[in-house]
C-alpha cells in the first residue's frame, strides 16, 4: 500500500516544461505554413485578377505585362480530373481486395510490397516512365492526358494506402451483421463496408489530388508545354499550373514574376476548394447530420 | 414459419484448433432454447454453426450434419447466404448500420436482398419494430440514425432487424450482456412473444435468464483448457434446475465452478 501524496514541485515544473515545448513546437511547425501563406497571397494578389483568370499568354511577349493563366488552369484541372478518374477506381478497388479478400495470402502482401515501392517513386521517374514508354516506345506525342497517366501513377499508391486504412477501421461487427441477414458478401462492401468508410476514404481521395496537383516534374516531360489555349487533354501539348509558375518564375523580368505568383496563388486556392468540396460531401454524407 | 433444427456429430475447428466436439442435440420449433456453460466452452461457435456464420471466420470449418427441417445445411450444393436467411442472429453488442437511419437498417435485410416495393417496406418496419416492442418509443423519429439510440433500444432494433427478413429460426449470441436490467427484461418479454413464430437459440452467461426464458437447456463445458467444448447435458429447463442427472451440471448451476 502507497499513500496518497501531493502532486510535488518537480513534477509541477516537469509538466509546465513539456506543456511550452509542445506549444513551441506547434508554432514551429505552423510558422512555414503560415509565413509561405502569407507570401503567396502579398505577391500573388498584384496580378490575381480578371485578366489573369481568363486569359492564356499567347501572343504575350517576354516583358509584356498582362496576360493570364486560364490555359494552365484548364490544363491542371483536365489533367487531375483524368488522373483521378484513373487512379481512384483502380486504388480504392484494390484497397478494397487487400482488406475484404486477399486477407495474409501471398498475392495480397505481393501487391501491399509494391504500394509502398510506389509510394517511394520520385514523381520524375513517374514522368520518364511515361515519356519513355507512352512518347518514345508507342510513338503517342505529347498531351494532357500522358500527364494524366504520370499523375495517376503517384496518386495511386496514397490512394490505396488511405483506403485501406479506412476500410480496416470499419468494424468486423458490421460486416457479420450484414451476413447474418443473408446479404452476400460483395453486396456487404458495396452497400454497408464503402458507405460506414466513406467519410475517410474521401479525405484520402483529397489529400492525393492535393498531392498531384503540384507536381511539375512529371508534367515537363509529359504534357510538354503551352503559351495557347488547349481544351483538348487527348490531342497536343498543354499547360500546367505548376508548369505555368516554374516557366513565369525563370524569366527576368517582374511582370512574369508577378504572373508566377498569382499562379501560385490560384494553384493553392483550387487545392483548397477541392478540398472544401471534398468536406462538404462527407458533411452531407455522415451520419450524425440528421441528429 | 418455424422449424426444428437437428444437429448430429458436429465438430467445428479454429484452423487446426478443435473448438467444439461431437455435438448433437435437437432444437424443437416454437420454443426458447439455452445454451449455458463456462467461457470459451465453445457455446457462440456452436451457435454460429448452426447458421454458417462461423465460416466466415478466416481458417474455420466444420464437420458432421446440422438438418433444417431435414434438409443438411451443409450440404456442398447449399447456398451459405440462404442459409443465413433462414436462420437469423443478433449479436452480443448491438451492431446497427452507423450509416443508416433506424427505417433503413430494419429495411436493410429487404433492401439489401432485392427489390421491395415501398409501402410493402414500410409495412413489414412497422411490423418488426412493434414485433421487437420499439415502434412505440421511435416512431416519431425513423429518420433518425440508427446509432444515436440507447444501448437497449439498439439491441432491439437489431432484432427487429433481424425479424424483418422472415426467418425459421432466431439465433441469440448474449444479447442481454450489454445491457442495463429493464433493457434486459424488455428484450426477455420479447423472446417469450417471439417463440409463438419462430425457433429461438440464446446463448446466455446468465443462469436466471436461461431459467426464466428457456424451455430446454443445454450445459456446455470442456474437458480441459485446450480441450474441445463437448454438451454435457440438455434437458428441460425445468429439470435442468432442479435435478440434473450430471454432476458438473450441478455443479455450474449452484455455482460451485465457472
């Protein structure tokens, strides 16, 4: 038997101590996220207008002022959009036989080994894979969609990665529920495992587009490049929006400056409205709305 | 609707572990049957035998016959989730749909299965939620989900659940373990107006409650740590109580062990 005892100094001081280090490191890590912020919304906002939003550089010389960036957001949004509709599917469904079918066997650790090779594969070597065998090897020129397929092969694996995780947290208890009514089991996962992980699995969705959307290395050896409009992500070279900032950045002169930062600034503002959406339809979609 | 249940030389195995041993016993229809005996007598793995939940169960199987009616179970030109059908289960903890409304998950059963008109939908939920004795207390509010009811209430709701796709038969893993005594009592009144309709198997760590609602008892036990779980003894429940003709029976009814 021990007595019961004051809590002592030490221990006081020890749990104050600990208490400002966690603060510290708190503002430690919010200060770059703030202070790039800060410096994308100051230096973006001088060109962050109208024009900039509706208008491609064609015709716009090295120091020309004006000019715009709609074909580089066209281009990103056609690219993420084919990137995300290949590698969605493909991820959440193999997400979905890892944890409901492939359960330990060796086909299933044999994929899970090379998810996280892949989670490991610099995005310029995605883009020199598809350059190399989809420009070079079949011959196919440069488009948005060859970006596509770069892009999707770095989302894939974070994709995979997130659904599983969230599939795995679905309880057991649900699944058997679902079988003792006489429900079959792929019904189950379609209708009670993917709803009750809905929530979470968009997040992971989310946070690869996030990911992607920023990559420029895959896309210089993959879409090419563009001062023109391109609607087409099937047919020629398009533009980017990372392209659009590393191109704007590299000239000498502050009306490209300028152009690169309000790229910047509309790439970080499509990112967080994907995201926005992404909450609003898990919003909708959970449970505890209606109570 | 209800049927009797016969189970001859029934093993059931945990990948090379033996669970259960040589069970047979029959489960007569409109009528509450208990299975009592100490923890990891392999009571709930016997229960989930009887509806082929226990396959689910990577690396599970089973060996001998359990007829329905006559008609083997396990028959390898059966189909597994018609057999689930038939046989219905509620769970130790209640586990409604987290994503569901109380109205969807009473309809899952239906709704998951294949097409059913609406108004047939809503009147088969009303009839299993006033049949679990829940229409009462949450009819005003069937939008609402599932899991924001109390502990009883979800307990009952999984019943309903579970009544709503018509089974034979009724499988009750513990269904009172979670829960408070009048949720308890409420989900025992229940049984007894079930057992007009269908076959009812509970599994139960509770004595008073096998006494109270069962109509046959039967006292599960194992030999040993490690060893299979083999049924000691079954009788009605009345002489069960009162005189088993088994010592461990006796035994684990006054409380001696277990």
């Amino acid at each position: 038997m021990s007595a019961i005892q004051r809590i002592s100094t030490g221990r006081r001081i020890k749990d104050r101590v600990v208490q400002g280090l966690v603060y510290l490191a708190f503002a430690l890590a919010v200060v770059p996220l703030i202070s790039v912020l800060w410096l994308v919304i100051q230096n973006g906002l001088a060109r962050f207008d109208l024009e900039f939003l509706t208008h491609s550089m064609r015709g716009i010389g090295a120091r020309d002022a004006g000019g715009g960036a709609y074909h580089a957001i066209i281009g990103t949004l056609e690219q993420v959009l084919l990137a995300s509709v290949i590698a969605v599917p493909i991820g959440v469904l193999t997400a979905i036989y890892l944890v409901e079918y492939g359960t330990g066997g060796r086909l299933s650790r044999t994929i899970s080994f090379f998810v996280d090779v892949m989670t490991g594969v610099p995005s310029i070597v995605a883009g020199l894979f598809i350059f190399a065998f989809w420009i070079l090897f079949l011959g196919i020129p440069f488009s948005g969609f060859a970006g596509a397929l770069a892009l999707s092969i770095l989302m894939m694996p974070t994709v995979v990665r997130s659904a599983e995780e969230m599939l795995r947290l679905v309880p057991n208890d649900l699944r058997e529920a679902s079988y003792a009514l006489g429900v079959p089991k792929w019904r189950t996962i379609l209708k009670v495992v993917l709803p009750t992980a809905l929530t979470g699995i968009i997040t992971g969705v989310m946070l690869a587009i996030a990911r992607v959307a920023g990559e420029t290395a895959p896309l210089l050896l993959t879409v090419f490049f563009t001062d023109s409009i391109n609607n087409d992500p099937f047919n020629g070279p398009q533009m980017g929006l990372p392209l659009y900032v590393f191109d704007q950045a590299a000239r000498p002169n502050d009306t490209a400056i300028d152009r690169a930062w309000a790229g910047a600034l509309t790439l970080i503002l499509i990112v967080m409205l994907l995201n926005l959406v992404a909450r609003l339809i898990a919003w909708w979609r959970s449970p505890s709305r209606a109570r | 609707m209800s049927k009797q249940i016969q189970v001859s030389g029934l093993d059931a195995y945990y990948g090379s572990h033996k669970a259960i041993e040589d069970v047979s016993m029959t489960i007569e229809p409109r009528s509450v049957t208990a299975f009592i005996g100490p923890s990891g007598c392999g009571k709930s793995t016997f229960l989930r035998t009887l509806n082929r939940m226990h396959e689910v169960i990577p690396g599970a199987r089973v060996e001998g016959k359990v007829l329905l009616d006559g008609e083997d179970l396990y028959s390898s030109d059966i189909e597994p989730v018609s057999v689930r059908r038939a046989i219905g289960m509620v769970f130790q903890r209640p586990n409604p749909f987290p994503t569901m409304s109380i109205y969807e998950n009473v309809a899952a059963g239906l709704k998951l299965n294949g097409r059913v008109s609406k108004s047939e939908t809503d009147g088969i939920v009303e009839e299993s939620l006033k049949g679990a004795n829940l229409w009462n207390e949450i009819k005003d509010r069937l939008n609402k989900p599932g899991a924001g009811l109390s502990g009883g209430q979800q307990q009952r709701l999984c019943i309903a659940r579970a009544i709503a796709v018509k089974p034979q038969v009724l499988l009750m893993d513990e269904p009172c373990s979670a829960l408070d005594p009048i949720s308890t009592l409420a989900i025992e009144d229940l049984m007894t107006k079930l057992k007009d309709e269908y076959t009812i198997v509970i599994v139960t760590h509770n004595m008073q409650q096998a006494a109270r609602v069962s109509d046959r008892t039967a006292f599960f036990n194992l030999a040993a740590q490690g060893q299979p779980g083999k049924v000691v003894e079954m009788d009605d429940t009345s002489r069960m109580f009162t005189n088993p003709s088994q010592k461990a029976t006796e035994d684990y009814i006054t409380g001696r062990f277990g």
